[in-house]
C-alpha cells in the first residue's frame, strides 16, 4: 500500500504562485523606501523622473541654449536647440552642412560651441574663388541659404587641409563667429577633432514661435569625396 500523503487541493492551493515571494519582496522593498523619503510615493517618482531625465540628457538628447549671434539667422540669441546625443555614436561621423555642438575647451576656449561642419577629414577648404563662394575639394558651394544676410562667406582668406578625424568649422553670422577662422595659426590649426563632438542640433524648440527642425543644408551634396577618401 502506497502510504506516501499526497498533496490536497488545499496544500496546493496554499502554496505561493512562482515568483509571487518575490514580487511582495520587491512590492516591500519599494515600501520601505517611500517610508523613509519624506513625501513618500511622490518624491519617488520626482526622483526617478529626475534620474531618467539625467540618463535622456547624458546619453540620448540634452538642450542647448544659443548664447551668442555667431549662428543667426537661422539659430537666434535665446533660442534653445535639442542635441541629438545619438547621431554619432553609431559609427556614423559629422557630415558637411551639419550643424554640431562641441566642446572647444582647448581649442576655441572653455565652453560648448555651435558652428556649422563646412570641411570633413581629407578635405582642402579654400576662400575664396573668384565669386567670393568657398570652396570644398575644388568645388564652389552657394551657402546664401543660411549665411546672415548681407555677409561674405568670409574676409579672411584660408586655404586649408582638413586632416583625418577633425572637422573645419565656420558660424553662419560670418561676420560676428569665432570659429576654425580665427585658430588658423594656433595648434591644430583651428580644426576640431570629431571626438569632441557632444551631437548635432536638430530641432530648435524653444521659443515657440521659432520651433522648427533643423536640417543638414544641402549646399554641399555636389562636393566630391576628398581624394583617397573611401565611401
């Protein structure tokens, strides 16, 4: 005879589901923290919200507020611009036209900068041709779409090699930007390496009136590939 007790309805239905424990583990463990923070579930859930902001910041996107005229018109005193944290963390690298926010400390001076990518690794970058347009790789580019009325492309005359992994970078309000321009004779010769590079501006969002999306230019797209570039 099989003496061994076999279980009931009762027993089996006493026992706790899989995974129950530690759910009500977790579920106490929530409810000792919100015990001992004062404004208990409210000031859990201002606090997680703050550490999720500070991760989106980080890692994904971060405001950024235009402190100076150097980028106008397009980009105005005040505005406030969303950086795209992402854009080149993939392997893919700032493109000519971009508009990117870095920091220049070392190389502009302390602080994060906006400017436009007018030069990419390997590129020549000459001002000016006969018309007063730069030139990329020996190709003229019409930038009228985005320089501040009623400036050149610029005053002063450059004629530079980009090398690999830096970026040649220029402000749209010409006439008022410090930029790669004003660093030629310094170390680096006013080129910035991509690695400083925080991530490109894509939506300005404030104030609201002005909010818009920012698009890399299209005066560039008939530049050639620097010669020995790779596509």
């Amino acid at each position: 005879m099989d003496t061994e007790a076999q279980p009931t309805e009762r027993d089996r239905s006493s026992r706790p589901a899989p995974g129950a424990a530690e759910g009500r583990s977790r579920f106490a463990l929530v409810s000792r923290i919100t015990q001992q923070l004062p404004g208990g579930r409210i000031s859990l859930a201002l606090l997680l919200c703050l550490v999720l902001l500070l991760l989106i910041s980080t890692f994904v996107v971060r405001p950024f507020l235009i402190p100076s005229g150097s980028m106008e018109n397009g980009l105005r005193i005040g505005d406030r611009v969303l950086v795209n944290r992402l854009a080149y963390r993939f392997g893919a690298e700032p493109r000519r036209g971009d508009v990117v926010v870095f920091d220049g400390t070392g190389y502009f001076g302390d602080g994060d900068y906006i400017k436009r990518v007018v030069g990419v690794g390997g590129d020549h970058v000459v001002c000016c041709d006969k018309k007063g347009r730069v030139e990329v790789n020996g190709r003229s580019v019409d930038e009228s779409g985005f320089l501040y009325p009623g400036d050149s492309p610029s005053s002063v005359p450059f004629d530079v090699e980009v090398p690999d992994g830096d970026l040649f970078l220029l402000g749209d309000h010409r006439s008022v930007s410090s930029d790669s321009r004003d660093h030629l004779g310094s170390p680096g010769g006013g080129m910035i390496p991509v690695e400083v590079v925080l991530g490109r501006a894509d939506w300005i969002i404030w104030p609201a009136g002005h909010a818009t999306r920012l698009s890399r230019s299209a005066a560039y797209a008939r530049v050639p590939a620097a010669e020995g570039a790779h596509g």
